[in-house]
C-alpha cells in the first residue's frame, strides 16, 4: 500500500511540474483595456487603450500618455510622456479575455502584480 501512493505522489508530481500557464501574449499586444487596483485599502479603476507604440490610460479624471516599447511579445516598457520613469511590465499567463502581469519601476526591485481585462 505504501508503495502505491508514493507512485501516486510522483505521477501528480511529474504532471503538475509540467504544468505552463497559457501566454498568448500577442493577443493583448494591442486593445482597450481595464485594470482595477488598491491604493490605502480604496478600489479604483483604470481604463486604457494601447497601440503598438502608445498606451493612454484614464484614471481618476486624468489621461496619461506613454510609449510601448515590446522586449518581446510578453515584456515592454512604458515611458511615461511627463518624464516619469519607466515602468516594466510582464505578462505572466493570459485567458480568453484578460492577461495576469508583474510590473515594476524600471531599476527598483520590488515588483507588483494585477489583471488587465480586455473591453474590446
């Protein structure tokens, strides 16, 4: 009986380590997207809509602007137009209609995550 589930742990094991999130990437190059995020425990809402070379963001009665520069189909940086320092963003797994990501301050360590649904 032992041995049967130690087999056991080791398929589950094996199969479970080859596990890869789906990373379709290419289809949220592009879009209008929503993104809801905490600041001091308040929910807010962010809107924006990216091309391949510009992203502009509405939040809290604002718009910036930036441009996208792609590392590569899951990886950019946005630079910020009012000389805010970069931002780096990673897509980490992606569903039908949204895409989880990490980003942080270009040259800072500490890196946060979000999702970012797809409105069109």
């Amino acid at each position: 009986m032992g041995n049967r589930i130690f087999i056991c742990l080791i398929f589950i094991l094996i199969f479970t380590s080859c596990y890869q999130p789906e990373r379709n990437c290419i289809d949220f190059k592009i879009g209008a997207f929503t993104f809801e995020y905490e600041v001091n425990g308040e929910k807010k809402s962010s809107n924006f809509i990216r091309t391949d070379k510009y992203s502009i963001e509405h939040y809290e009665n604002k718009i910036d602007t930036a441009t996208v520069r792609w590392i590569n189909d899951c990886e950019f940086v946005l630079n910020p137009s009012d000389k805010k320092t970069p931002i780096h963003y990673k897509i980490l797994s992606t569903t039908k209609g949204s895409y989880t990501f990490e980003y942080n301050v270009v040259g800072k360590t500490n890196k946060f995550k979000g999702t970012a649904i797809k409105t069109n």
